[in-house]
C-alpha cells in the first residue's frame, strides 16, 4: 500500500469518512486508482438487499470481476444466477486499507439484473453504518486499478462531498457517474492515444512481416496469421492467450481486405477461440473427439484427420452430421431461461458432443472485448511477405453479452473450427486446436452501442 493519507471523517461514522471530492481522489490515485466512480445509493442499497449495479451485464465493461460461475442452488435463491468474485477493498480517510473477502457480483439474466454483495462480511474496517441503512443521499466510490483491484469508500448524508458531487457536471456511466481522473479522462485519452498510433503505422506503408518474440524481438513471421502479429508487434504486443484486451484496454482485430475504401468488405473475423467446457469433446479430449467426429484430409493428406465446418444455431453441418443448438436462451423475450446451458454441437443421438457455457462465454466476452477496434490490412508476397494498414478503421464500444448472445441466435455469430490430427494411425498424434467464433465484417455493428469508423487520413 501506498503512504497514509490524511483526512477527517464525518463524526457520525466509525469508518473515518474524507469530506472532499479532491482528497477522494487524491488518495484514490495516491493508491494505484486509474478510473474513479461515484453511485448515489438508493434505499434498497444496503448489505441485506445487495447494491444494485445495473439492469444488463453493461457494468461488467467497468466493474472488474474473477471467474464466472453458475449457482442454480434453489435452498439459497428462487432465482437462478451467476456469480463473480472481487477484488474489493475498503480504504478510509486515514489510509488504511481492508480486504473484503467475501465481496461478490450477483448476476441475474433473466432480468438482466446486476448486484454487489458480500462487500462487509469478513472485514476488519468497513463502512457498516452506511452500508448497512436506508438513509437517502449516501454515496458509493469505487475505485479500479488495472490490475483489477477495487478500492471502495462510503459516506453518510451529512458528508458535505454529497452536495459536491451534486454542483459537478459528471458523465453517466449507467448507475455511476464519472469521475476524471488526472488531467485527462483516461478513456478518451487512451482512445486517441490508440488513433494516433495507428495513424503512425498507416503512414509507415508497407512494413516486413514480423511478430515479436517472448523477449520482445522482431523476428520474421511467415504465417497466415502474420498480419495481426505484425500489427501487433507495432504496437508492443507479444503474442499470448490471455483473456485481456490487448492495447490499454482495446481489442485488437486486423482483418484483410482488397479494397481499403470497403473497410468491412472483407472475409470473416475472428472474434475468440474459446475451447469447449462440457460434452464428449471435454471428458474425452479432442484425440477422441476428432477421431469420433472428424474426416479425412479432403485434400488428400494422408495420415491426417479434420474436423471443421460452419456451424450455426439451427443448423446441421453436412459434413460431419452435427447439430448447433443454443440451450437456455429465448430469442423472443432476449432472455435466459437455463443459466447453466451454452452452445451445444448435438450428435445423432442427441447427446450433447460439444459444448460451450453461458459463464465461460460471458466471462471471455466481457472481459476482453468491451472495446475493439477492427483495421483492414494488405498483404503482398514479393519482393517479400508485407503488409500495409487502412485508413478507415472501426471502433465498438459499448458491447455486453445479450448482444452476443442474440447475435450468435441469429447465427450472425458462428463457429468455424479448425481442428486437425496428423499421424492420426500412431500412438502420439500431433493434435492442432482451434475453435473460432467468428462473424462477418458487415454485422460487427450488432455487437456494440456505439460502432465507429475513423478516417486517419484526415488525423493531423
């Protein structure tokens, strides 16, 4: 933890209370704070009702939140939900900070309802006065650090920070409203910081074909994937396959194109690879999967096994006779009515052969592609393997899992694997995974509140 901060509290509360917007966030960024919001807490926003986050799964774009899990446990709750951990802690006027343990996200889909509880159980120094009444006009800090850790504060009605917040213009941000941080606000800031490197890279023309390497090499790259490695190494990403935006919060997604004024124009892209989380495929791997399901090489390679295909919901795949079926989603209402079904590949039997969760797609989703930015690309081969970057560029913000979820129904969303075994007849088959959720250029704009396209030739 960083150095005390001094402040005063309020009198009426044990938790020492500050009485300033100024020394909030002070002490919020003295501790590693990066993005600040304030709810006004409504009566019902209390330990025994749970605070109300949200009417979708939008907050999750800005509460960060651990593994998604499904509780269907009806001696605890009537109504079927997922719950998230936190990373909550409580920081007071005099800088101490306390761990909140038990603090957890409650997510109701069939609402959708988002909920926080837990937020006192197990604290040595919370704000149980405020959080544990009724009283109008308290108020609810939360703080986020990038590596996901909140810090929380709570002030009763007598704190004059309240009238404060009331006198500043803020954004909303759902039930939260925005406060700046530092000089900028740090979404518009990093957005333009994203534009104007990309502007960089456009101008740059055509560029070697490379990728970065663990120790953050250039090195060359000759794969049919090098485009989104080379635009990547630009930008100082190395290759991985973590769940987390990729630049300052961005998701990056290059696509080729042929013509660079038909931006979306293009084959489809690739949005997650997510591997599957039940059915044959997960009990018995992908040896015994591909083996049970998969084809000969159509192209004559011997020895060699594929499974792939496009497989949308509703339909069966000729090649391999399975089935796409979405479980527990109602396309009429938009709601969930079976919180622990998922995408299911359905084999001649009806058995589910394959299957992909509502809780690992929701977590994957929300978690890396609150943002994302689509860039075109060229490729040439001679005198060797380039590429260039468009001028037009698209931005999504503003995405949630409904949205993906309803997409996917629509079979806008499908999936596109990529599986092989080769020297399937040995012992040790080489087994190459790839499970691609991906859609067409032209229906991205389904995906977010807010679909833009930036001209960076007009950037100066």
């Amino acid at each position: 933890m960083s150095e005390k901060i001094e402040g005063s509290g309020s009198g009426e509360n044990e938790f020492p209370e500050f009485t300033s917007l100024s020394r909030i966030s002070e002490a919020m960024q003295g501790n590693g704070v990066t993005r600040l919001y304030v709810k006004k807490l409504a009566p019902n926003d209390n330990s025994k009702n749970q605070v109300y986050l949200g009417g979708s799964f939008d907050v999750l774009n800005i509460i960060p939140f651990g593994d998604i899990t499904v509780d269907i446990n009806r001696r605890i709750s009537k109504r079927d939900r997922f719950k998230s951990n936190m990373k909550l802690c409580w920081i007071n006027s005099e800088g101490r900070v306390s761990v909140a343990p038990h603090a957890q996200l409650i997510l109701y889909p069939k609402y959708p309802e988002v909920r926080m509880s837990g937020f006192l159980k197990g604290c040595d120094d919370a704000p149980s006065e405020v959080m544990t009444n009724r009283y109008e006009n308290r108020l609810l800090f939360l703080g986020i650090k990038p590596d996901g850790t909140m810090l929380a504060h709570a002030t009763l009605p007598s704190n004059p920070v309240y009238k404060e917040i009331e006198e500043t213009v803020l954004e909303e941000r759902g039930v939260f409203l925005d406060i700046p941080l530092g000089i900028d606000n740090i979404t518009k800031s990093n957005r333009q910081l994203l534009i104007d490197i990309l502007k960089s890279i456009h101008d740059r023309g055509w560029l070697d074909s490379v990728r970065l390497n663990a120790n953050g090499e250039f090195i060359p790259c000759h794969a049919m994937q090098c485009g989104g490695y080379t635009l990547e190494a630009l930008l100082g990403i190395t290759p991985n396959g973590y769940a987390e935006p990729d630049f300052m919060g961005w998701e990056i997604k290059q696509h080729g194109v042929k013509n660079f004024e038909k931006p979306l124009s293009g084959g489809p892209i690739t949005i997650m690879t997510p591997e599957p989380t039940g059915g044959l495929y997960k009990d018995g791997g992908a040896n015994k999967f591909i083996r049970t399901y998969g084809y000969k090489d159509r192209r004559g390679i011997p020895d060699r096994l594929n499974f792939g295909g496009i497989y949308k919901v509703g339909k069966t795949t000729e090649i391999t006779g399975l089935k796409t079926s979405l479980i527990g989603f109602d396309l009429e209402t938009g709601k969930f009515d079976k919180i622990d079904g998922g995408l299911h590949l359905i084999g001649p039997n009806d058995e589910s052969v394959a299957m992909w969760s509502f809780a690992a797609l929701l977590e994957l989703w929300n978690r890396k592609h609150a943002k994302a930015v689509y860039i075109p690309s060229k490729l040439r081969l001679e005198p060797k393997r380039q590429y260039c970057y468009g001028h037009l560029i698209e931005l999504g913000e503003g995405t949630n899992f409904e949205r993906f979820i309803t997409a996917m129904a629509h079979g806008y969303i499908y999936l596109d694997p990529a599986l092989k075994m080769e020297n399937a007849s040995s012992s040790k088959p080489k087994i190459k995974k790839r499970n691609q959720f991906r859609i067409k250029p032209k229906q991205l704009s389904r995906l977010y509140k807010s679909f833009e396209q930036v001209n960076l030739s007009e950037i100066r």
